[in-house]
C-alpha cells in the first residue's frame, strides 16, 4: 500500500491544540490522526484509523489465539437486561440513556455482560456446548465524569471485550488464565511497559481481578509494588486489621478542654501545652483519632452520610474511598448537612455520637490499623472539647471497617513481602472473574453431565483499544513528535522525495512501487514544491521509526535512511535500498 502525501487526507498543525494537556493528545492531534468532536468524542482521521486498525489487529490475532470467536453486539440496547441486572440504575449518570420515538428507554452500551449472557441463553443449553469465550471489538459510550487526554479518557472508545462461559469454577479457572497469557501477548506486542496488579472487584461482583497498567507519569491510576513481588492498584490494597492489644494500663477515658483546635496540628498541640502524657512522650497525630464525614449520593439519588475514622497523620483517599463505596459517589458533607444533625460538633466529632446506635444514627467505619485495645485522642462531642484515652472495644465500638485511608510509601505489604512503594500507571486492560452473577440475574443455566440444571460461570476481559492508541503516544515520542512501535506504524516506511528535480521524483516513485511489490505499506511524501525542512520536520512528527530519503545523494548513488528512534542515519547504495529496507523492517 503507498499512501501519497500530495493527495492524504492530512494537516499537520505546528502548533499543540489549546485544550491538550499531555504530549500524546497534543501530538496525535498535532500530526493527524485525531479531531476533536465534542469533549471526549473524536475523529479518527485516515492515519489515526491506520493504527487504530493496526492495534485492533493485534487484540483480535491474540483472541483469535485462545479459541475465543468474535462477534458484534449493537451500541443501541434495550433497557430490560440492564434493569434485570441492576445496572440500568447502577450505572448512574455514566450511563446514556435515550428514548425511542415509542418511547421506549434504550441505552448506548457501556459494556455488554447482559446482552452476551442473553446471546448464549438463547442458544446454548448444555455443558457440552461449554467452555466457550467470546468477544467484540466494539464502540463504546460512557458519559465520563472527566474526560481527559483525548481518547485516553473517551466518552465513546473503542474496547475489546470478551466473555467466558464455563459449568464450574475449575473452568472458569482456565478461560481466566487463558486470557491472562493472551493480555500479556497483547500487551508485549503493542510494546508497553507495563505491569499486571490486583484490581478492585467493584460494582461487577465476582472475585479475582487483575490490571494490567501501562506505566506513565501521566496515569491516573496509582499502583504500589514491594520487593517481594505484591503489586496492586491502590485502590485494591486490603490492609489487614491490626491485632488486638491489652488495654489494661489505660486509665479512665477524660474529657479535656481544647479550645481553638479543629485541626490535627492544633490539637496536638493544645495537648503537649496543657494536657502531657503521663508516659513522659509527646503526643502525635498519630495518638488521634481523626472522624471525617461524607456523603455517598446513591445510584438512586438517595444520600447518607458516612463516618470514617482513621488516625490523625493518615487522610482519606478518596479513590480508595470511591472503590470501596461504588456504585455510589462521595460527596462533601456540607455546612447544611451539618445543621441538619446538631448531634455532630463540627471540629470536635467523636465516636460518641457516631454508628448507628447513637445520636447521630450515622454510619461510622473505622481503619483496620485501629486495632482492639488501643487507646485514642478524639472530639468529645462538645466544641472545643477532646477526650483522651478512650480505648476501641472498651469506650467505643464501630460499625465495621473501610479500606479508605492513604497508602504511604513505605507502608508494609499486606502479604509480608517487604515496604510498598508506589507509580503511576494507565488501565490498559482488565481481566475479571464475574462468577455467576450475571448468569443468575438473567437466569443462564446449562445441563450438567448428569442431567441437572447448573447456573453458568463466567468471566469478563477488557482492553482499551483507542485508549491504547494515546497510551502508545504517551510512552513513544520525543520532542520533535511521535515515534510509533513497528507493528503499531501507519506505514513501514516514511519515504521522501526532496528538491525539484524530476528524476528524485521518478527514482522515489519506483522506489516506492517496489517496496509496495515486497509487501511493505509506504508513506510517500511526494509533494512538489513544498520544502525538504517542512518535509523532514512533518516525518518526525508522524512518527513512522524508518524514514528514507531521496534527494541530493541521489548524484552519488546514495538515498539516506534514518532511524527515527535513534537518530542513526546511513547512506545505502541506490541498488541495495529495497532489500535494505525491506531487512530492516523484517528485523
Ligand atoms: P477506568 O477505571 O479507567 O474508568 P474502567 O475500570 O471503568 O476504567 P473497564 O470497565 O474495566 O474500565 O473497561 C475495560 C477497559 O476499557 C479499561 O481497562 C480501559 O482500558 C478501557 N476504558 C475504560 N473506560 C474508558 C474510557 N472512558 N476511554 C477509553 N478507554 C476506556
Ligand atoms: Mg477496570
């Protein structure tokens, strides 16, 4: 294939698009690929499409690989699977909905669990017919909260997701590991540097769950890693609760004065000046017992406020917070909130009037590092008041626990594998144990070898293909524009004809059909009058790694070849350039 610069659909832009943030939104913009639709929906110009294509190409060999088949659902669904699963509500304001002119309520899809568990009810019924993995390559629509980076946040993307079918959890076992060797496939082809975490199990039920996260400063996904091996997004951390200690020594709770202390660092301080410890050492934040309130705003619209208490020198993280109380959404409990319960003393909140049996009836979790036994600094429930030594299980008891403070550097494994340290990574892909959730809501069942009727097992895999355009861009590009993997390029080679002689231009032309005639695609810049420096700067900007050059050395027999990545450039002999070029592609 020769795609001939003078006729391409292209412009490239000198100038990084106003609302691009990070450097691959800039330059897919920048050199073509991409057009800004609407926020979060964009054009895929023919370039863009070319690489699209050529990373969809890579997912679909790798399914293809594993048995699993593809298919393709509609984006425009019916409502009632999702309202049989509880999705049409969970989704919340992520979903779109729209009405048909019946009025009907339809969906454009998130994701397709319902309508592949439908697909097999309708025509399998047997174990015999199972294991069975099947997958699309699809559009998608999410009306995300954020969209950001170009495609690397969409509000329509394109996704690869498959599901598999099986009669027991054994099964479902292997279709996991299955795909597991297929993402790593996937992922090693498209040239990432990436690493496989635990994931959260979220709003979809089921089990095990892994990520696997591109590593880049720009992620929005933060992971934590320990020499000995655990990794996992921070969201999936589980830290485990602290044993419990003897209370014994601990003197009779106090109510103290502190006035003027709302914050942590004021009331430690308070307490060194006026209140000392009698053990002879300061108090710390970390001897308080810090309760924040938040609003979780259900799917329904429904609100309720929920405690947290974790001890002073730890925030909440409220992507940890968000994962643990998904499908619902945090929000800031607010002055109004306040007046609303004039149990809670703003500044001075204590478990006195936290959890359901008590005043405030609200709902109060505690840290797992709040271990039985332990004694704390808290709001005594009176402005300007705090209470010490009240011991967890003596003087206060909780509702249960959250996942929801801060993960530090530092901090322990939660298996003992030695400290955490942490990185920024973007979710590539998803791989996921559903279990039987879906099949139970909509009712898959297959006849087992003794003739019983068994609810199916299933999994569900994800990879972000556009997103994985944009996360290629992230991590190949320099500062003269993008440098594409191989297998990913638009084209094999970037060839380009310089200056005004005809006979550069016919020398480049045959050049350019050979190379097509050994089956290498070709990007030929073969604009008359436009200069070798804008030529030059427009084939670093897009990207392709071999660029090849006929011009001046053409006198000398020569045509220079150059390695985008690198920079290295060579003069090869006119005779040898096609088997050269063709070497170096093939390599
Ligand atoms: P995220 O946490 O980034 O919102 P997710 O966990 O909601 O993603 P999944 O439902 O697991 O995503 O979807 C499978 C894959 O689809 C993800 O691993 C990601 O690569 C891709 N993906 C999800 N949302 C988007 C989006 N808005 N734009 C582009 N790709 C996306
Ligand atoms: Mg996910």
């Amino acid at each position: 294939m020769i795609l001939r610069m003078s006729s391409l659909f292209l412009r490239t832009l000198r100038e990084d698009p106003a609302d691009a943030e990070v450097p691959s939104h800039k330059l897919l913009v920048r050199a073509g690929y991409i057009r800004r639709t609407a926020p979060g929906i964009y054009t895929w110009l023919p370039l863009g499409l070319k690489v699209l294509r050529n990373v969809e190409q890579i997912v679909r060999d790798e399914m293809d690989a594993i048995g699993a088949q593809e298919l393709v659902f509609p984006a425009l669904l019916p409502r009632e699977p999702y309202e049989a699963t509880g999705r049409w509500t969970e989704y919340g304001p992520n979903l779109f909905r729209l009405k048909d002119r019946k009025g009907a309520d339809m969906l454009l899809g998130p994701t397709h669990e319902e309508m592949f568990t439908l697909v097999v009810k309708d025509l399998y019924s047997s174990y015999k017919d199972l294991p069975l993995s099947i997958y699309q390559i699809q559009n998608k629509y999410r009306d995300e909260a954020r969209p950001r980076a170009g495609v690397l946040r969409g509000r329509e993307f394109v996704m690869k997701d498959s599901y598999s079918f099986d009669v027991d959890a054994d099964g479902l076992q292997a279709s996991y590991e299955l795909h597991r060797k297929a993402y790593i496939n996937i992922f090693d082809r498209l040239g990432f540097d990436y690493v496989i975490v635990k994931a959260m199990s979220g709003a979809m039920g089921g089990s095990a769950s892994e990520e696997f996260l591109a590593i880049a400063e720009n992620g929005e996904d933060t992971f934590v890693r320990s020499p000995g091996g655990y990794a996992a997004n921070v969201e999936a951390v589980v830290v485990p609760q602290a044993p419990a200690v003897d209370a014994s020594a601990v003197p009779a709770t106090e109510v103290v004065d502190t006035p003027d202390t709302p914050t942590i660092d004021t009331l430690v301080d308070a307490l060194n000046a006026k209140h000392q410890r009698t053990d002879g050492r300061e108090w710390t934040a970390a001897d308080t017992l810090k309760n924040v309130i938040v609003m979780l705003v259900h799917p329904d619209g429904t609100r309720e406020p929920l405690a947290i208490g974790v001890p002073g020198d730890r925030a909440i993280d409220e992507k940890r917070l968000g994962a643990q109380v998904d499908p619902a959404e945090v929000v800031a409990f607010e002055d109004a909130d306040f007046e609303k319960n004039p149990a809670l003393a703003k500044g001075y909140i204590g478990p006195g009037v936290l959890g359901s049996e008590n005043a405030s009836g609200i709902r109060y979790l505690l840290d797992p590092r709040i271990a039985e036994g332990s004694a704390w600094v808290t709001g005594a429930d009176k402005t300007g008041y705090h209470v010490i030594n009240l011991v967890h299980g003596r003087d206060f008891t909780a509702d249960g626990t959250i996942q929801a403070a801060e993960v530090r550097d530092g901090d322990p494994a939660p298996d003992g594998s030695g400290p955490l340290s942490s990185a920024r990574g973007i979710e590539m892909g998803h791989i996921f144990q559903l279990g039987k959730k879906y099949a139970e809501a909509l009712d898959l069942k297959v006849l087992d070898q003794n003739g019983k009727l068994v609810t199916v097992t299933m999994g569900s895999y994800g990879v972000g293909v556009t997103r994985a355009v944009a996360a290629i861009a992230e991590g190949n590009h320099d500062e003269l524009g993008l440098v594409w993997p191989r297998e990913i390029s638009p084209a094999d080679v970037h060839l380009v004809a310089t200056g005004k002689d005809s006979e550069v231009f016919e020398k480049a032309a045959s050049i350019a059909a050979e190379l097509e005639s050994r089956g290498l695609s070709v990007l030929y810049d073969d604009r008359e009058k436009v200069s070798p420096g804008v030529k030059f700067k427009d084939a670093e900007l897009i990207g392709v790694p071999t660029i090849a050059v006929v011009g001046k050395g053409l006198a000398d027999g020569t045509i220079e070849v150059k390695d985008r990545r690198t920079g290295n450039r060579t003069d090869v002999p006119v005779a040898e350039i096609v088997d050269h070029l063709v070497a170096v592609v093939r390599s």
